[in-house]
DNA sequence: GATGAATGAGTCTTCATTCAT
DNA sequence: GATGAATGAAGACTCATTCAT
C-alpha cells in the first residue's frame, strides 16, 4: 500500500519515532540520524520541524503530556460508572493499570522519568500538566467519597502515592525489568487486586 | 598540585563522585572528567581504578543493590517488632519511605531506573540482585501474616506493587518533579499513611 | 569554509594524503587530522569513508599492492624483448629499479616493511598479494631461461632474493638513508649494473 | 639460578628489553610500562637511566650500530681466508647472511628500518655508523680484486646494493613477511647461492 | 635508589547541526 | 522543499613522565 504523502503528519511521525528511538536508547544516547532513519525522512527534514535534538525531546513531552491524563479527566468527568465514587475510583484505577502495562503506552512516561532529572523545565512542564492534574482527579474523587460518606478521611498526597505508585511499579517490572523467562502478570488480574487492596486494605476482617 | 596518596579509599571515593554526576546529568550527558574533579581528583585516576564510563556506572550499581534491600532483610530477618507481622510490615514500611525520602540514598534507585533500559546487564542485575530479593521479603511476610491470619491471602504481585509503588512516587515527587514553592510531606506522615492505607484501606467501615 | 564536494574521487584523495603522511612519519605517529588537512577536508570527513585510522591502512595497502607487481607482470606477459628472456630480466630490472627510485612510488612499499610487523593481516595480505606474485613471475623467467639453455638452473629463492634485493637496498639509501650533500646514483646506471651483475657476475673471464 | 643484582648490567638489560618491544609493535606503539615488565624493573627505573623513551630508542640505536658491521670490518681485517679476496667476499656474504637469518640479531635493523623515516637523526647516524662503513668495507674488498685482477672493475654502489640487498630480502621474508606453513629456506644454501650469484651470474657459460 | 600512583597533554572518534545542491 | 556530505566541537581514553613515599 503506497503511502500517501501527508506533510502536515510529518512532525508527528517525527516525534513518534523519536519516542521509539529516544526510548529504547535514552535521550542522550539516541543519534538524530536514527530517528530520522526511522521516520522514513532524511535527517535534514528533522530540522525543517524541530531547532534541535532538545526541541524534539520537549515537543514529544509536549505531545504526550496529555496522554493519560487527559482521558482520566474524561472518565472521571463523564460520569461513568453512574456517579458511583469507588466505581469511578476502581474503574480509573484499572483503567490506568490496562493502558500502562501496554509497553507502548509507557514509553512517553518511562521517558520522562528517565530524563526529567536531566531537563528541569521537563520536569517542571510535566509536574504542572500531568502530576498537578492526576493530582486534582484523586483529591477530587476523595473529596467525594468523603462527603458521600464511603471513603475515609485520608492523607490526599497518601493517595495519590497509593495509585500512581502500584501502577509505576508495574510499567517497569514489565517493560525494564521484564524477566524473559517469567511472564507479565496479566494487567486485569493487578488491576483489580489494586483496587480491591486500596479499597479494602489487606487485614482480614472479622464479621460481626 | 598536590599529589596525595589514599589508595584504600579511592574507587569508593569515585564511586560516590560518580553517582552524584550520573545523579544530576545522567550516565550518557556525565563527563569523566567531572566526576574526577567531583572526586578530587584528575582524569587519569578514573582509568587506574576502573576500565572505562561504563564499567564505573556498573561497578556502582552493584555497590548499591545491597543497600534498601539488605536493610529490609535485615529488619525482617531481626524479628523486630517482636513477631507481630502487622506490625513488621509497618516498620519495614515506614523505614522504606523514610529511607527513600532522602535524595542522597534515592539517588541509586533513580539512578538505576533511568539507566536500565539503556544497559539491559544493568536491568537483570538489578532484576536479580534488587527486585527478585525483594519480593521474597514481601512475598514470606504475606505469607506469615496469612499463616496468623491476619492478612488476607492476596496476590503477592499485588502488594509488591502496592508497597514499593508508593515509595516511587514518593521518591520521585521529592526530587525530580519537586516544586520548589511546595515542601514535601514529611515521610513519617506518608508511611504511616501509606501503611495505613494498605492495612486498612480507604473504604469507611460500619461497626457491627 | 568552502565546502565543495567531489565524492568520487575523495576516499582516493584521502589515501593519497594518509600515504604521505603515513610515509613520513609512520602509522602510530600519523594524526588524522593532519591526513585531513593534507587531503584538504576537515577531520569528519575522513570518516564517512573509513571507519577507523587502521582501516585507512588496510585500503592503502590493499590498493598499493597490485603498483609495481602488477606493471612486472603485465612487462612479462607482454612478451616485450621479444621473447628474449634474458632481455625481458634485464628490462624488468632495469624497469623495477627505476620506478623504485621515485620517493613517491616507493612511499607505499616502504610503509607496508615499517608497519607489517605491526599489523600481521597487513603482512600476510602483502605476502600473497604481491611477494607470492613476484616470486612466480622471477620463477617463471627463471624457468624459461633454464629451459632455453640460457641460464643456469639456480635456486629460485637466491634468484628472487638476488633481484628484490637490490632494489630494495636502493630504495633505502635514496630515501630514508639519502645522504643530503651527495646525489644519489641515477637509476640507470645501477639498474644496468646489477643486470650486467645478476648476468655475469663479478669474476673476470679470460676469453680462450 | 638466583640472578645477582648487577646495577652496571641494568642499560644493558633495559635496552634489551626495549628492543624487544620495539621490535614486536615498533617504537610509537610500544609502552615504557612493557619496556619496565619486560626488564624485570619497574617504570621508574626506565628514567634512572634514560631521558626518555626516545632516548633509549637512539640509545638503542647506538649500541646496536657496531654489531654486524663491526664483524665484518674485523673478519675483512683479521685477514681470514689467508688473503683470497674472493673467498673473503665469499665468507663474509655467508657471514651475513646467516647472522640475518637470526630473527633476534636481525631485530635491531629491522628497528632501524621502519623508524629511521620519522626520526632523521637516527637515520643520519645510521648511515654514518654503519653503511657508510659497510661501503667501506664492500669498496676494499673490490678495489683489492680488481688490483688482483680477480674482480671486474663495477661500480661499488652496485655491489654494495648487490651483498646487502639480499640480506635484506632474506632478512624481511624470514621474519616479518614468513609464511608460518612453509619453511624458510636454510641459510647456508641461501648464502652460497647469493654469493655463486655474485661471483658467476645467472648465465651459462660454453666452455672454449 | 626503587616504586607505582598520579597527572594531563594528546588523539581518535562521534554526531548534532549546517548548507550547497 | 529535500538531501546527505561536510564541519568541528566535544569527550573517552591512553600513556609518557613525574615525584611522594
């Protein structure tokens, strides 16, 4: 199937590859040539779109900032799971736990982890267009679930660490850490066991 | 310039010079010669000590396995907390994040993190020396506290993330995506919240 | 700066100057930016078209080998002398020791005895690609001369040894060893004496 | 055996090591380090005695210098042969020739061979030390058979180039060029080849 | 005297970026 | 607009030489 020329693509399937390439190498280690190489152009186009290895790196957390984010804002904000707190809560978390197990998927965040340290306004864009919002979709479905009486009090910065952090866990043992010999649990499975333990904790309880 | 003899120390020196540059600007953008003068000493010393980059950034992950997790074993292998499983999940758990809230010892795990895709030897070291460790602490706890019946019988996978996946976020949210007009949460809070959270959960309880 | 380009004959141009330089003060010595600049093109270039300094070797031997052996062979199969086999000795003689005595022509043999014990791949490939050939073409003379009554049935190697010698030692004394305050002798004049040497010896006869 | 310390021996020994060395990997490529392992001392002692490495190069070069032609001036000078020039020339040639034959004695030409190019000064003194004398000692012997009417009256260059080149030639392919399946041709043979050659010439003679 | 740790100048090599075509 | 040859700054690594012990 011929490929028809698309112009107007071209960034994306320039950030796209670099995404592949800056992955799979770190940022530092990946040569423009590569990307380009694999973007299907030449190494002179890259530079028609982008000033420079950096400006590629910033456009592509740029692009994927939204990514995640963006459709948790969505779930939480089209009221699936008929206004249920814990649903919407539980259906987020795995949610959130499907697209990441997907190495694909985890890229961009695996990226921005790995690099962030290096680029500060990185991780400053980052920590005001994804963290920040995470952070308000979680104080708000506990603000919620406190006022509606089925959620505890707690710590919302406790929170927060108690759902990003089982899903971070999981995107690198799956991907960095990925035992060949051993395969990945399947995402559903955690999924629910994460939001059955952050729902229900792990002490046994005794029926009255 | 002076010319000072201290042979017995010198590859640990460098070690630690080399984790703070591979700290700040990463493994591939750190330059040899800053880790020299970081480590006060000139460029050629590197080279008496360790073959080249790429030999000191393993040289230093293998120094640092044994950090957190030989802790964590050694609490758990001490029967602190006289025996009482809960309460040995909360001590590790609170001794963890606290651990983990200092930069200068997360310094390792970030380092690791962002450097294991990139060095796959470094991943199934890691794998092996770090994680695969780990979980049999997490896992045999489980399993006492199921044995006691005081925990649930989850899927260890489940707690592994849910108990290291917090100390991630934790850690990352107070180095790289740290605001600066924000302070951190102190960690005792954040154990005891996290750890509260895992015994017990977030949902409201009715008694009986 | 200028920057022209004439890809054709550039990996040419690049062998030409990494000759001269090799030659004058050795492989070790030789500094790829000088082989640039003598090839006037910057540092870079050298490697788009080889891929290290050793490489650069390997070609220039590669393409020296066939020089001189080449041009012996092609005297010898072209039947010049008409046949005569004593004759076509003489003018191979004559011709080898004339083409040696130019610095430039000799530039490549010489490098090849510097560096061989360096690189024995070096070695070995010269060994085949144009000692072994040499040793054929003297033995094919040698064996035609026998079989036409015209020369004595000697030992191949003292015939080989008793031809390159000469040469080899003339090379030497016109280049390295060349005295600044006296001229060397012209190539004309030797070539002639070692034939009339190679023929007749040095005793004197005394006619019956 | 224990070795007693001969401090006076310790240029000596050096020297012989750094000829070895040399002659494995030439002078650029060779390590003062291996130079020191190889002499039994450590680096430091290599500066007790010479300059630099480049001294103990020319060093080399210096004493190494009288070796063969030294022998040859006294073999001519002792008188050896009971005064027959032609069997002096003859004893001297398979003298040479078998000394050469020797990789370790004819490493120090070698030497001088490949470096004489980058360092004038070597092959300036080379030249004075040693061929001219060689062109000494090869003119006498000529002048004295052609007084004797027992030698043609040749140009000396071309007996000179004459006797040496195939030492030379002898001196490379046993060494440097030596084909490890086949065997060199043994000395003696080579040498009254090489001076039957000289004496007689390659063609036959009818008798009157 | 002897050692070998330390220094730092020197070079190969890479690769982001430019620009003639 | 597209290409990819060319540039040259930058950085890992080596090793002759020094000198504290």
């Amino acid at each position: 199937m011929a490929r028809v020329r698309r112009p107007e693509a071209r960034p994306d399937e320039i950030l796209d590859a670099a995404l592949a390439v800056f992955g799979e190498v770190g940022f530092a280690a990946a040569r423009v040539e590569d990307i380009a190489t694999r973007a299907g152009v030449s190494k002179g186009v890259i530079y028609l779109y982008f000033e420079s290895k950096e400006a590629m790196l910033k456009a592509l957390v740029r692009r994927l900032a939204d990514g995640m984010v963006g459709a948790a804002e969505a779930l939480v904000a089209s009221g699936a799971a008929g206004g249920d707190t814990e649903k919407m809560l539980r259906t987020l978390i795995t949610f959130m736990i499907t697209q990441i197990s997907n190495p694909a998927a985890s890229a961009a965040p695996r990226l921005v982890l790995a690099e962030a340290q290096r680029f500060p306004e990185i991780a400053a864009f980052y920590r005001d267009a994804v963290i920040a919002r995470a952070t308000l979709v979680i104080t708000g479905l506990l603000k919620r679930g406190v006022a509606e009486g089925v959620f505890r009090n707690i710590d919302p910065a406790v929170l927060l660490r108690a759902c990003a952090g089982p899903m971070l866990v999981h995107m690198f043992l799956g991907t960095v850490f990925a035992d060949p010999d051993e395969p990945a649990p399947p995402p559903e499975t955690i999924a629910a066991g994460i939001a059955d333990l952050i729902f229900n904790g792990i002490k046994t309880r005794h029926s009255p």
